[in-house]
C-alpha cells in the first residue's frame, strides 16, 4: 500500500519543485499537493482553502508524510500544536524552496522521514539533512529495524535506552528463534531463543537485550519485546452487521485461542465487503489494514476449506473468512491458525503470516 502525502509550497519555485517531485514520485505516494492562497502562483496545484494552521490540522492526522517547501521555520510554527510523539505523528520533511536542501524534520525513525528524505533529496538533486544520532554514527535503530519488520515496540522507554546504548558504544543481546535474514549489525549478538541453546551460559545480566516474538509472559525492566504484528484476520459478515458485534466476536476468539491481539496487522474480506462500514470502522478503530479480493482471487487460495453452499450462492466462493487470510498470508491452509469461527452475523478466521526478521 503506498503512503500518503501532502504537500504545501508558498513561492513559484517552489510549486515548481513540488510538481517535479510529485510527478517523478507519483508511483510510490498518494500525494495531495497544494499551494499558499496568499499569492497567485503559475501552477495546476489547487489552491489551499483557509490558514495554514488549519490546513496542517487537517492533514497532520490523514498522512503519513507532510511535506513544507519553504522556511523551516513556517513548518515547526504550522506543526507545533498538533505534535504527540514520534509513535503517532507523521514525518514532515522541509525543503527550501531553491531545492538545495531536504530536512527530515520529524518523525525521522517509525515515522519514516529519514528515508523519504533521502528518496526526495535523490530526486531533486538535493543535500539530505538527517540528525538523528544512529544514523549520522551509522549505528543499529531499533525503531527503524521494528517498522521495516512490522514489529511492534513494547516499551517506548526501553527503545530509547537501546539507542543510546548502541551511541555509547555498548553491545545488545538480541534473541529471535530464526536467525534474521541479512548482516547482524555489529551492535548485537544474536542467539537463538536462549543463550543455553548457544552453549553461552547466561549467568547474571544487567544489560539490555532485545527479544523477538509472541511475548507470553512478563519481561524483566531490561527485556525490550518486539511482537511481530503478522496476525491476518478472515473475516465474513451479512451486510449491515454493525461494527460493535463484530468487535465482541473477534475479541472473544482471540482471547479463547490465547492470541494477543497487539500482533493483528490486517483484516481481509471479499471486494463485495469492500465499503461495509462496520469492518472499516473496526480497522479504522484498531489502526488495521484493510484489504478485500475478488471471488477470483480468493478461489485461487491454496488448501482445504471450510465449505458453505449458502455463501458460495451470495457471493460465488464456498468460504470467504479463511481463503482472505490465505491469500493476504501469500500461503497456504497450514497458516490458519483459527479456522473458520461462527457468531451471529459474523465468520473469522486467523492465519499467522511468516515473520522473518531482515537487516
């Protein structure tokens, strides 16, 4: 799924930029760029209705990425009454209106401002400014490394120690039951599950590590858990099921298979479910992605599934619930966890989607 980008610029050099980056990026964003109302500018972007701040508010929560071509100064007065913290807000990026520079300004790690200011630079021909200090020593991110593996950070607080553990020069342990894909970063020494399974004694520990996977039990004030968020929830329902019973339902199954539902990434469906609101409202709720297929694409899901003469008749494919994990896992059968579960109006099911961490 591409991000969401909006975009403002206040000079004609500046909608000239903005066009030139919207143009050569339009495959890899959705972007919405427009223009200040206080001058008239030569360009087809749409003129911004309101003030500044106002356009800000409205955008800051819709996007993933805000993008000011002007003074960075504008930018952090429009931003400041609206910034939370690096978890919830979106990256804002800076770029001066000659084009000479492309500051990551906010959200550089889990919002992604460092990468897309680099993307942006390369586009324009301008200098990236990043000054976040992993990357300016060329050092391990543990956000960085947790959004690029959808892994969901457990203790804010304890992320922050690790980078700046990682800046002091200090080694992590980092536990993960597969040996991640790519070069370990010299920062950690990775086991498998257990130093023992190593032949490593353990002994006492004082120091932090970093543990990757289903957290089943409580962590010590040193353990910084990354749950992988690969949970894909199958879900079927008669038109008009209200939001609310479908919440309950799914609620109910997880806690009943013992699943924690922080590792929930998505929700997939049939493309005839595509505007039901009472699944948008329940991923809008959860912050979930949402994604629906055709009965084509979903007679296409590998393995035996439950079946149904009644729905195979609505919507032309004989299981709707557990053939949308399936093919949202890009697996087989053998990834449903849950088979398909009845309540009411409503069917689900849960396929677990194979985590590999990468560097």
């Amino acid at each position: 799924m591409k991000p969401t980008a909006a975009l403002i610029c206040f000079t004609q050099n500046g909608a000239k930029l903005a066009e030139q980056l919207i143009g050569q990026l339009n495959e890899e964003f959705n972007w919405y760029g427009f223009v200040s109302s206080r001058t008239k500018l030569d360009t087809n972007l749409p003129q911004k209705e309101g003030s500044l701040s106002d356009w800000t508010g409205e955008w800051f929560s819709k996007v993933q990425c805000l993008v000011f071509v002007g003074a960075c100064g504008i930018a952090v007065r429009a931003i400041a009454p609206f910034v939370r913290d690096k978890f919830a807000d979106p990256a804002v990026i800076v770029i001066d209106e000659q084009g000479k520079f492309c500051i990551s300004l906010l959200s550089g790690h889990i919002g992604g401002a460092n990468e897309w200011t680099a993307r942006f630079a390369e586009v324009l021909g301008a200098e990236p400014v990043i000054t976040t200090a992993t990357d300016l020593n060329h050092k391990f991110a543990v956000d960085v490394f947790a959004k690029k593996n959808n892994l969901l950070i457990t203790d804010r607080a304890l992320a922050k120690e690790v980078s700046a553990a990682v800046v002091r020069g200090e080694t992590i342990d980092f536990y993960s039951h597969e040996m991640p894909k790519g070069k370990i970063p010299p920062e950690l020494c990775w086991y498998q599950d257990t130093k023992e399974a190593c032949g490593v004694s353990s002994g006492p520990s004082t120091g932090i590590s970093i543990h990757v996977g289903a957290l089943e039990k409580q962590p010590n004030p040193k353990e910084l858990w990354l749950i992988p968020k690969n949970l894909v929830l199958g879900i079927g329902c008669r038109k008009g099921t209200p939001m609310e019973q479908i919440e309950r339902f799914v609620l109910e199954k997880m806690e009943e298979y013992h699943l924690d539902f922080r590792r929930v990434r998505a929700v997939a469906s049939i493309d005839l479910k595509k505007e039901e609101k009472g699944l948008i409202d329940f991923c809008r709720k959860y912050d979930l992605a949402f994604e629906t297929y055709s009965k084509e694409e979903l007679l296409l899901a590998k393995g035996n599934f439950v079946p149904s003469d009644f729905v195979k008749g609505v919507t032309g494919v004989d299981n709707v619930c557990e053939r949308s994990a399936v093919v949202f896992a890009q697996e087989d059968d053998s990834c449903l966890i849950v088979r398909k579960q009845k309540g009411g109006s409503v069917t689900l099911a849960v396929a677990q989607k194979t985590a590999t961490c990468h560097f």
